[in-house]
C-alpha cells in the first residue's frame, strides 16, 4: 500500500470504532436496525475496502439481518480494516504465489542404488565395522570385595611402623569364607607358604605369564597340578602367616612381576 492508502486506512478504522459505539447506543436506546453512515466521510477508498464496506452493508441490512448482526458486521470490517492499517506498516511477506513458486521445483530423480556384493566364503555381507567384544572380567576372588588394604607402600601392620612394599590387595572375609579362583587355570602351588609370610597359600597359573595368589587361608580344597575354573571355590579366607585377623592377601603377577590386582579385576 501507498503512505496515502495507509493513512486513509487508518483513518477509517478510527471512524468505524467511533461509528460501531453510536449505532450500539442508538440500537439500545431505540429498538432500531442501526448501519454505520460513512458517506459523510468524503473518503477515497480502495477497492478491496470499498468491497468490504459493501459487504458489511449487505448484511447489515434490515432485509438480511436483525440491527445486532448489523452492528456485529460493521465491527467485523472495523477490525480488519484496523488489521490491515497496522499490517501496512510492516514489510510485507512473500506472497502465496512466490512460495507456491518456491516449493513446485521438480524434485532430483532417484538414483539407481548398487547392488549389494555378494557376501566372502564364511562373511556376513554386512559392511558395518566389526567392534570386537571386549574381554570378559575376572570373577572375584571373594564376596564384597571390601579392600582393607591396597596395592603399594603402607605402614606394616605387624609392627606398627617403618614403610613396606605391600605386594597385593587385602580384601575383607569371614573366617572360612569362600575363595574362588579369579580366572581358569592349573593350581602350581597348595600350601604352607615357606618363602614369605603368606601362611596357607594358593597359586593359580593361567597361561599367558598370568599368575594369581590367595594367601593366609584356613583352608585349602585343591592340589597342585588340578585343573580349576573360573570362579571355582578353592579355598577359605583365614588368618593364617603374618596377619592381624582373618582377610584375604590376593596378588597378580604378570611375567614375574607383581601388579595392583584392581588394574587387572
């Protein structure tokens, strides 16, 4: 629209409010068919407001409608002229047309997909990458697995004082409770233990330069040279050698050496 358009819209939503609260109050007042007059406006319309003018007449008449729908109209059209007097103002949008426009380009023609190849001898034909599941968790050597005393230098609890190297995990345990063997494997070693202070011990080879110890148990259920599997009960937590109550003294060694059995549980 044209600033003068604007301006001439505005101007009649102004009036049609002004007009739209005579008629209500002279229909209330006396009992009559009221129209909106706006011929004494002197206006200059445009056709789509003059079309809507004439609508609203139309069926503000006494002949069509009761002076209530007449009144009710002339507020319809005062509204939507006010509406179209605030939207003129605004950068108008892009017309159904352009979008239509916009949304009828011809869409890209399928693309023949290739066949698939046939899958290799012993293959699933699938090409996602094949993620290796990984290894299985030793079982716990024994319930809980409560740690009264980790891997690495401590306070020896024998005397109280003076740094030793402690060579395992301590894990809490009734006495008697059962021990398992951590992994599957060959029993080397089934008893007293008459190098180090781990009284009544186990040691478990399970191929590969993996060992793993039980120590201070009260009882032992295997021999050396038996076979065990993972998980298999081996023997009972005690108290046995150097220790101050009943625990399990658990080591790994890997090659010989000894490792924070928590990196490899």
């Amino acid at each position: 629209m044209t600033p003068k358009v604007n301006e001439t819209a505005r101007d009649l939503a102004g009036a049609l409010r002004r007009y739209v609260t005579e008629t209500a109050a002279r229909y209330q007042k006396t009992g009559k068919h009221a129209v909106p007059d706006t011929e004494h406006l002197k206006l200059s319309l445009p056709p789509q407001l003059q079309d809507l003018l004439r609508q609203a007449r139309k069926y503000s008449t006494p002949a069509r409608k009761t002076a209530a729908l007449g009144t009710g109209a002339s507020l319809l059209l005062s509204g939507m002229v006010f509406g179209v007097a605030n939207a003129a103002t605004v950068t108008a949008p892009e017309t159904v047309t352009e979008r239509q426009l916009v949304n009828t380009q011809p869409l890209p023609e399928p693309q023949e997909q290739p066949a698939a190849a046939a899958p290799a001898e012993g293959g699933t034909g699938s090409t996602a990458p094949v993620i290796e599941a990984p290894p299985a968790k030793p079982s716990v050597p024994v319930d809980g697995m409560v740690i009264t005393s980790p891997f690495g230098w401590r306070i020896n609890p024998m005397t109280g004082y003076g740094q030793e190297w402690h060579t395992g995990t301590d894990f809490r345990g009734a006495l008697g409770a059962e021990v398992r063997s951590a992994r599957a494997g060959t029993v080397v070693e089934a008893g007293w233990h008459t190098t180090g202070g781990g009284g009544l011990r186990i040691v478990v080879d399970h191929g590969g330069g993996v060992q793993t110890t039980y120590n201070h148990l009260n009882d032992i259920w295997v021999a050396p040279g038996q076979p065990v599997g993972e998980g298999e009960v081996i023997g009972g937590v005690g108290s046995t050698g150097n220790s101050t109550g009943p625990h399990l003294h658990f080591e790994v060694l890997i090659n010989g050496e000894y490792i924070d059995p928590m990196t490899w549980l």
